[in-house]
C-alpha cells in the first residue's frame, strides 16, 4: 500500500513563507504524477500544484507566481514552496500520488495563515 506522509506545515504569519514535504513509499515514485491539494472547511479539496513524470507543472491561478512544486525522484519526495503567504491560503494541504486508475492521499498538514 503507497505511504505518503506530508511535514512542514505549520503558523506562519501573512507574507511569510513555508515549505511542505511529501515521503512516498512502496511507490514507484518516478511513474506518477505529483500533486499537492488544499481543503479549508465548508470548501472542497481543490488543486494546488502538481508535476507529472516528465516535470511539467500545473498551478491553481491563485497560487501562481507564489508557490513552486517540485519533485527529487532520488528521495522519492515532493515539495511545495510557499510563498507570499495569505490568510486565504489556509487549509489542509494533501499530497497525492496519481498514476490512472489508481490515486493515494497523504493524511495531510495544516497550514495557518495569521497574525
């Protein structure tokens, strides 16, 4: 069974910056494509950024220019660079491994954005 497990979230205060880590495991991770996802209550899971095998990248419009995934298939690791932090960019950030027909979800980290 795939194991993702998500770290670096945290409090971090508006224009601030933080960076999330995804682990994959029993995974081969080089095959799937990457993604990190959001979800802040009352709202649905939507997309942040994901990078497929080849290392091309989507962003959500409202993330861009702002945050940058990233992928170290040697570590078998995702990132996500935040920056520019803004309140409304707290939520739940999951990771998910997706190659057709089969997806897997972090337990995902908390992000807080707040003076």
């Amino acid at each position: 069974q795939v194991q993702l497990v998500e770290s670096g979230g945290g409090l971090v205060q508006p224009g601030g910056s933080l960076r999330l880590s995804c682990a994959a495991s029993r995974i081969i991770f080089g095959i799937h494509t990457m993604g990190w996802y959001r979800q802040s209550p009352g709202k649905q899971r939507e997309l942040v950024a994901a990078v497929t095998s080849g290392g091309s990248t989507t962003y959500a419009d409202s993330v861009k220019g702002r945050f940058t995934i990233s992928r170290d298939n040697a570590k078998n690791t995702v990132y996500l660079q935040m920056n520019s932090l803004k309140p409304e960019d707290t939520a739940v950030y999951y990771c998910n491994a997706d190659r057709y027909p089969f997806s897997s979800w972090g337990q995902g980290t908390q992000v807080t954005v707040s003076s």
